[in-house]
C-alpha cells in the first residue's frame, strides 16, 4: 500500500511502513483536496504534523486519515499536551484516531495511559511518550492496514489547548522544558490559590 506520510520527522514511520512491504511518501506541506492526489493512496498518516486538514481534504480522503497524538484523549487536545497533563493533572498518555473536522477529536483506533514517573522532566516525559507512541502504531498498523481497526467514540468533554495557552505559565518555569514535572503542578496549584 502506498501511504502519504504527514511529518516533520517520519524516519521511525517509515521504518514500520516499509517493514510491512508498504511505500511512504513524506510531506511536511499543507495538503489540498487534489495534492497529493488523494486517490494515489491507500492511506494518510499524521504525526506531529503542523497544518489542519478540514473541509474539502477530508471528504477527498474519506475516512483514510489518521493521526498519532501524544496524550490521553479526549484530554489535551491541541498543542503541548505533556505540559498539560502536568500541569492540569490529567491523564497522559498515547492516542491513535481518525481524523474529523474537529481537533484531534476523532474516532480512537488505540491509546495507553503513560502515567509520569519520578523524577520525569517535561522533556524527559515526552520523550517516553514519543518512543511509546511509535511502539503503538507499530502494534497498531497492521489492523489500520487492513481496515479492521476499531472505531470507539471518545467519551467526556476532555479539554482543548492552543499553543499560545501555555506562553505565560512557561515563563513561570526557568528550566523550561527541562524542569521537573512535579515543579509544574506545584506552580499549578499556587496559581489556582491565588
């Protein structure tokens, strides 16, 4: 199967996709309607890719978008979700859905909880979360290939984030992504006192 890759950093895709005798190619670019030409492939896949598909690329794609997202959803939607969870004290974790007109709210294929571990930084956590969520799309692959995954509807309203949200309270964090996940819900939760 031909598989349009949607990725600023796709090596660890393509590697699971060419494991599975699939083709890949890579775009870091906006996608249209008709580029690239939806019917040349079998298959879209997201991750950490920078633009939002709606409107046109969806219905020219029908169902055949699906997006890898490092939290717990429906927590975290949007941009930063690692330092929401650490800061909101939501769950974190892996999630793999169709993509839909909303915002990382589609149907789930698959997702694991990854609670944050002692001593784990902001970059630390998201590291773990990277490496676990190219392991699940490695699990996962097969069936989304083949059409059988899942279609579960995510449950509760979780919560939404624009990368702008987080500017202020990074401010606050003098070892930015390298401080301690602990130290951001302790800042959290002196924010909320005041």
């Amino acid at each position: 199967m031909k598989v349009l890759v949607l990725s600023p950093y796709p090596e660890s895709l393509n590697q699971i996709l060419a494991s599975s005798g699939d083709d890949s190619v890579v775009c870091e670019m906006p996608i249209t309607e008709t580029s690239p030409e939806p019917s040349a492939f079998g298959l879209a896949v997201s991750y950490g890719y920078r633009h939002l598909i709606r409107g046109d690329v969806l219905d020219a794609w029908q169902n055949r978008l699906i997006n890898l997202h490092v939290s717990m959803l429906p927590w975290n939607r949007g941009a930063d979700p690692n330092f929401w969870a650490a800061h909101n004290g939501t769950p974190g974790g892996v999630s793999i859905h169709y993509i839909d007109a909303g915002i990382d709210t589609g149907d789930l294929i698959a997702q694991q909880e990854i609670p944050f571990q002692e001593g784990d930084t902001l970059a630390s956590s998201y590291d773990r979360l990277q490496r676990r969520m190219i392991e699940l799309f490695r699990d996962t692959w097969p069936s989304i290939r083949a059409g059988t995954a899942p279609r579960i509807k995510q449950q509760g309203e979780g919560s939404h984030h624009r990368a702008r949200d987080k500017d202020d309270l990074m401010a606050k964090l003098p070892l930015g992504w390298e401080t301690p996940v602990a130290e951001v819900a302790r800042l959290a939760h002196q924010d909320i006192e005041r």
